[in-house]
C-alpha cells in the first residue's frame, strides 16, 4: 500500500474548544507565553472568535487554534477512545524546572512531572482543563520561538511549538494500521513496557513530528487519559497535518478517497487550505497547506493586531465588532 511522493511532513496545528477567549488568551499569550499571531472568526460561525498562537512567525506545528464558544460546558470527562487526550510542547533541554516555577507562580497546576518516552516532561491544563504536556525535547534550541520581552520565561527556555499529540484510541489496531499505512508514519518504540505506541512522521521535521497511542483502557499515572468530550470546552477538536502546496493536498485527497475514507472537498481557510477526514478510532484530521500563511493579511510584525475576517464577512464587520466579546489589549 503505498502514499503520494509528498509525505506529511509533521502537525500543521491542533484545534480546540475554549469557553471564555479572554480567559484562554490570558493562558496561551500571558502564561505560557505564545504569540497571539490572528484574530478572527469561525468560517460556520462569524458571531465566535478563532484563536491562532503560535511562534513568532506564526509556522507550522507551532500552532494551537481555539473555538471560545461561552456556551460549551466541560462535560463528563471520560476514558473512552476516540479522542485527542492531550498535546505536547516542545521546550529545550533543561527548561522543565524553570517552567514548573512559572507555572505555579502563575496559578496554573502542575499535574503530573515524569517520562514519556524518556522525554522528561510536565502536565499541566489550561483554564478549560484542556491538558498540555511541556516535553524537554533534543535539538528544538535553534528553532523559532515567541517570547515578549515582559514574559518570565524567557527567550532561552521558551515554547518552541509541537512536540506531539497522544490519542486514546477506542478502535485501537486499526488507529495504528491507519497512521502507517493510510498516513505513512513509521512506527517508533512500539511495543514498549509503558503502553504507550510512538509513531513518526516520514520526514526531517523536528517540531511536531511524533503522534503517541494509547489504549482507553490504560493506566498513567498522570492520568493524561482522561478528557472531556471534543465539542465541550477543554477538548482537542482536531488535528491538522502538514502538506507543503496544493498539488500534494490533491494527492492526499484522492489517496483518502480510495483507500475508502470519507474525505471533505478542499476548504479555502484564508491561511492555509484544508481537507477533512476521519481515522478508524473516530478522531478527526485535517491535512493543511504550508501557504499562504499568516502573513497574508498583515505585517509579521503585526500579527494579530488586528481582527481580521474573512471576505465573506467583512460587509458585517461593524455587527461583528458589536456582538464579539472585548479581548485584552
């Protein structure tokens, strides 16, 4: 069974569901200290924000979205499959212990401190309970990062995006045919005493280049397992991969399309174009182009300045900014 030539190359960005936005950009922006890199609308629902942050520049696998709906309560969480149960953050060797006193120092808890794949690690949530895990990761140093001269962190020890994510997956063999036959990751530490299955990205990435499974019935001590439903606040609502032009989104599309997947029609979102699929287990994907980018609308210099809506809505703009809830400065 074979792939297109173009490989993913890593995770594009990890979308989830916020309640309050200016509660969740106080978190992302003010603690762990990402850039708010665009400031805009939900395509299905101009009356909502969507949230990007990421590094300086606004790169893939460096950014994390949000849908702030105030309406979405958490939920009962849960240890059925199906579900992204947490996403990690790629910081530099030797940085935990620096991050474990900022964040208790900013009232975010530090849930669990341990290994993952002898990655040493720190589990923390966000106001939402969306769980975040902080993995000191080899060779990140020299990558991009975003630190305002004002954060605590620090360049040195700053986010520097994705190390990953890690699935609970309920229809768990075919998760893992899917992500090495359908997708095109190789297996890596499969079978390990932790229960816990590592797969890479065909491809030199070295930021959010890793998807961990886990079964639901598993047992961590951090309890990284458990997790709300994915339309309530604090839940991952999908995950986008990485393609580097238009041409190699077309050949994903069809290559879904026959190996029987349902796959959506390609979606122009403003900043990168996009396709919709599910894996066996019933997490959602997404495959998203490398451009335009989030440069497109702005100044990198400026990014997220501004609200910015798509074409479609900017006749409603002057509602827009009536009804959309006011946002720190």
């Amino acid at each position: 069974m074979t792939t297109p030539a173009t490989p993913l190359t890593g995770l594009h960005h990890v979308t989830a569901i916020a309640s309050d936005p200016a509660r969740n950009m106080s978190f992302y922006r003010d603690v762990l200290g990402q850039r708010l890199v665009k400031k805009t609308v939900n395509f299905d629902d101009p009356g909502t924000y969507h949230l990007y942050y990421g590094n300086q520049g606004g790169e893939p696998g460096s950014i994390m979205t949000f849908f702030p709906w105030p309406n979405a309560g958490g939920g009962a969480r849960s240890a059925t499959g199906g579900v992204v149960v947490a996403t990690s953050y790629a910081i530099p060797l030797g940085s935990s212990g620096v991050w474990e006193d900022h964040l208790r120092s900013s009232g975010a808890p530090v849930v669990w401190q341990g290994e993952l794949k002898g990655e040493k690690v720190l589990e923390t949530m966000d106001r939402d309970g969306l769980r975040l895990l902080l993995v000191e990761t080899a060779g990140v140093e020299d990558q991009p990062s975003w630190s305002a001269p004002e954060h605590p962190i620090g360049e040195a020890n700053a986010i520097r995006g994705f190390r990953g994510v890690v699935l609970a997956a309920e229809q768990g063999a075919g998760t893992r045919r899917f992500l090495v036959e359908t997708l095109g990751l190789r297996p890596d530490s499969v079978g390990e005493a932790d229960g816990i299955d590592r797969f890479r990205f065909d491809s030199d990435a070295v930021l959010g280049d890793v998807i961990d499974v886990i079964d639901p019935a598993a047992t961590l001590e951090s309890g990284i397992i458990m997790n709300h439903a994915p339309t309530s606040a604090g839940a991952v609502h999908h995950v986008a991969f990485r393609v580097p032009d238009d041409t190699a989104e077309l050949l994903w599309q069809s290559h879904l399309s026959a190996e029987g997947n349902q796959v959506s029609p390609v979606m122009d979102r403003q900043y990168f174009r996009s396709i919709y699929f599910r894996e066996p287990g019933g997490v959602l994907f997404e495959i998203a182009t490398d451009p335009p980018g989030f440069g497109v609308d702005e100044p990198l210099d400026s990014l997220g300045g501004e609200l910015k809506l798509p074409p479609q809505y900017e006749g409603m703009r002057a509602r827009l900014e009536q009804v959309l809830p006011e946002l720190p400065a």
